[in-house]
C-alpha cells in the first residue's frame, strides 16, 4: 500500500500543464519507437541542438542567486532533444504536423495520454483532502 502512496500522490498534483508534458514524452515515445532510426548521426546531432539550446533556455529562464529546479533544468535539454529527434525520425514517413500516417499510432498515443489523465483524475478523487 506505501508503494502505491507516491505514485498517487504524484499523479494528484499534477497541473494540468505538467500532464500536457506528460503526454507530449507519451507522443513523442510511442512515435521514436514505432519510427526508430539507430544511426548515429541522427542522435548525435539531436545531443547537439539539445545541447546548445539547453544552454541557451538555461541562460534565459535563470534568475541569479536561485537555484533552478533539477527536473526544471532536465526539461529545457530535453525538449530540444525530443524536437530534433522527432524531426528527423519523422521526416519523409508522411507525417501531417506531428500526426502519423498510421491511425492506430495516433490512437495508441491518444490513449496512453487520455490513461496519465484519467490516472491524474482518480489519484485526485483518492488522495486526502489536505494535500
């Protein structure tokens, strides 16, 4: 039951912006693995731009003397990665935005974010009041 606490105490306080994060990695994951591409070059420049922009929205966003959130940080060099990556693995597949040719991907990735969702509704039903 303790194991279960955190998962669902996690899932209560989730924003509705932090689980559009959620689903935007779901999308990004369900359509990397379904495109995957192993060559080398295509991840090493995917580093690079995450690396450069990284740096870039660390320097933007950071106010001196506070120390920024880890998982705040971990997002700025990761979003750039998920982008340049997404570009690539998708580019020539037929994709229409970021949208697959294939429905049964779009619906697989649809479900799997409306599942975090709806997790994030009944944790919130679950969870004490005084949260």
């Amino acid at each position: 039951m303790r194991a279960m606490r955190a998962p669902l105490a996690y899932l209560s306080r989730l924003t509705p912006g932090r689980q559009v994060l959620w689903c935007y990695l779901i999308w990004y994951l369900v359509m990397a693995t379904r495109h995957f591409d192993p060559a080398p070059g295509l991840w090493l420049t995917a580093l690079g731009i995450s690396a450069i922009m990284g740096v870039a929205l660390y320097l933007s966003f950071s106010v001196p003397g506070q120390r920024p959130d880890r998982w705040h940080v971990m997002r700025l060099f990761l979003i750039p990665f998920c982008v340049a990556s997404f570009s690539a693995l998708v580019k020539g597949q037929g994709f229409i935005l970021v949208f697959s040719p294939s429905l049964a991907e779009d619906l697989l990735a649809s479900a799997l974010c409306a599942a975090v969702v709806a997790a994030c509704a009944v944790a919130r039903r679950l969870a004490p009041a005084s949260h």
